[in-house]
C-alpha cells in the first residue's frame, strides 16, 4: 500500500524474481491494466513507470489490458467497437519501451487482429476468448 513506487514494488520484484530463476530466453509476460476504468484507479503516468520497470526487471512482453470486472464501463461486450481499445496500446509505444506490446479486448476475428498490427497499434494481438467461443475459428 500507500505511495505508488510501495505499490509497484511488489510486482517488479516478482517479474526481477522470476527472471532470475529461468533462462534468459525463457519468454516473460506481465499482464498490465491500462485503463483500471475505475475511481482512484491508476494514472497514466504509473501506467508507463511499470511498464518501463518490467520491462528493465525482465519482462520479455507487455500483455496489455483493459479494465477491472468492477469497472462500469464496458470493455468486451459487443456494444464495444472491435479493437476499440488498441489506441491505449499505441500510445504505450511512444514510452521507450523495447518490448513487445500486446494488445487485447475486441479483437474478434482475424481481421481486426491483422488490421491492428497493420496499423501498428501493437505488437502482437491477444484472441482467447475467440479462440475459444467459435470451434471453427
């Protein structure tokens, strides 16, 4: 608790931990909120602090996400725009980062995921509940 860098500690200090116990080549993703949606949530500016510090910690990628379950706001149901929030990973990627930034929430088909690459909002694009709703996907 209390000031952010008390906050962010504990997370670095598990991705510096993790890193330290695997090969250098093993692969190593944080899932970082984004957009927490709720009140008092976090600001943009430690959005980015974290991000650049598991990166330096030793994160291999950044799984980027949207929202808590608590937020009011919409983040996956279909009256959000496919893809409506890879802006928020784009704009990440203006940070220094050196990482693979991924995007996720309403990439519903492969269009859109190829669309979002294309447009360079992001790295790598996240499927899962596609992947699993449609057994023909």
């Amino acid at each position: 608790g209390g000031s952010f860098a008390n906050r962010m500690r504990l997370p670095v200090e598990i991705v510096r931990a993790v890193r330290g116990a695997v090969s250098a080549d093993f692969i190593l993703i944080f899932r970082l909120s984004m957009l927490d949606l709720v009140r008092d949530g976090s600001s943009w500016e430690e959005v980015v602090e974290l991000a650049q510090a598991v990166e330096e910690a030793g994160a291999t990628i950044i799984n980027t996400g949207i929202g808590w379950h608590e937020a009011r706001v919409p983040t996956i149901a279909t009256s959000v725009p496919r893809g409506g929030f890879a802006w928020v990973t784009q704009k990440l990627k203006g940070h220094g980062l050196s990482i693979p930034l991924v995007a996720t929430n309403r990439i519903n088909t492969p269009e859109v995921a190829e669309a979002v690459l294309a447009s360079g909002q992001a790295d790598m694009v996240s499927m899962a509940r596609p992947l699993l709703a449609d057994p023909d996907f």
